[in-house]
C-alpha cells in the first residue's frame, strides 16, 4: 500500500468536552502520526492541532471521517503525495 505524508489540522471548539473523543480517534491511528503539535486556548475554550502522518489514502480518509463526526471539529488536510519511504 502506498503511504503519503500528509499534515491534517484541527480546530476543537468546547475543547474541554470534545479532547477526550478527539484523543481516542488519534490514538486509535497513532502508528501514523509521525508528529503531533497542539495549541490549546484556554481563553476561547478552542485548540488547535497539527498532525504530520504517513499513511494510505484509505486510512487518512478513515481518520478524517471520524474527527469529522465529534460535534465542534473542523478538519482540514494538505496530502503531498510523496511517498513516505523517500524520506528513509
């Protein structure tokens, strides 16, 4: 199976409600995630994440439909279509 890097973004509105939901899902697919950032901001209950990943089309289209179905996430994805063992 080809394996892409590819970064995804999230906005979590209500973070304090929807992490927990939200860290299951990434945990669930974390043998891609080759990098993850977070920026929480307490003040407007929001955080926003950056994930790097090495995966197939299908398992980066899975991942995105899950984070999309937890009510206050916005997902957004730049595939660069550049295989992940070009970087070995």
């Amino acid at each position: 199976m080809d394996r892409d890097i590819t970064i995804i973004g999230l906005v979590v509105d209500e973070r304090a409600s929807h992490a927990p939901e939200v860290q299951d899902v990434l945990t669930r697919y974390g043998s891609n995630i080759l990098s993850r950032s977070g920026i929480p901001a307490p003040s407007k209950n929001r955080g926003i994440i950056t994930l790097v990943m090495e995966a197939g089309e299908q398992e980066r289209q899975e991942m995105e439909q899950h984070l999309q179905q937890i009510h206050g996430v916005q997902v957004k994805t730049i595939s660069f279509g550049i295989p992940a063992d070009s970087f070995n």
